[in-house]
C-alpha cells in the first residue's frame, strides 16, 4: 500500500532530529522501501527517528526507523537496531 500521511505524527524534536509515530497495515519490508515517505518530505529530515507500528500477516509489529536521505526525489529509511 502506500503512505497514508494522516498517520504519522511528530512528538517531538531532539535537538536537530525529530521522533514521529507511524501506523499502517503495510508490513515493514514495504514501509522501509525506497520512497515510501517521499509525499512527506517536508515534514522529514535526515536521522528523524520514525517508531513505526505495521502488520505482518495481520500480526502488529513495532519497528524504530530511521531517515537516511531526504530530498524532494527521493527518501530512504533504514531499519533501526
């Protein structure tokens, strides 16, 4: 699926970084891919920290990700640890 805006939320900054929360459906593998936040790139900045609850098999999932790159052609995410 895609991204739905109206469910990702900033709750804070820290510092030069920003912590959002996300739901979705999606299933991880898909919110991480490439472009997936690209409608929101204005709201997003490099290391912004995306706590993200998706779905896997109907099964909810709780996942920390993280902004690698931000332009308005292009957002990638990595999958924190």
């Amino acid at each position: 699926m895609a991204l739905d805006a109206t469910n990702l939320f900033k709750a804070a900054n820290a510092g030069a970084n920003g912590i959002h929360f996300y739901h979705s459906t999606d299933a991880i593998a898909t919110i991480i891919g490439a472009d997936y936040f690209l409608t929101v790139n204005d709201r997003l900045r490099v290391n912004d920290v995306i706590n993200v609850v998706g779905a896997t098999g109907g099964t909810r999932t709780m996942d920390v990700i993280v902004v690698a790159t931000c332009t308005t052609s292009g957002v990638t995410t990595i999958n924190g640890t």
